[in-house]
C-alpha cells in the first residue's frame, strides 16, 4: 500500500466525521440565527419603515 492508500473503513470514518462537523456547523449557525433574531427583536433593529434595513441616524438624512 502507498502511503496515500487507506482503506475503506478509513474513509467511511473520514466521511461521518465530516458530516458530524457538518452537523456541528449547522447547530452553531442555528443558535447564532436565533441570538441576532433574539437581539433584533430587542432593539428593534431591522424594522424598517421603507423597506430598507438602515440606522435610525440614517433615515432622517
């Protein structure tokens, strides 16, 4: 076997390891998603009166 050879069971685990990180990464950006909606609904921000997502000191401009 060369050393870039692995077998099949190495790959297999190589695969469930990344969908397993994949997974991880989906759950962290869910609960991200959650906290900036949970925030903006907070404060407020993101509500717009025209359509358009800009600051407060913006819109009088």
């Amino acid at each position: 076997m060369h050393d870039d050879d692995v077998t099949v069971g190495e790959v297999k685990r190589r695969q469930q390891v990344l969908r397993d990180h994949i997974a991880e990464n989906d759950r962290l950006i869910g609960e991200a998603a959650q906290r900036v909606a949970t925030s903006r609904a907070i404060t407020g921000a993101g509500v717009s009166d025209g359509g358009e997502d800009r600051p407060e000191s913006d819109k009088a401009a």
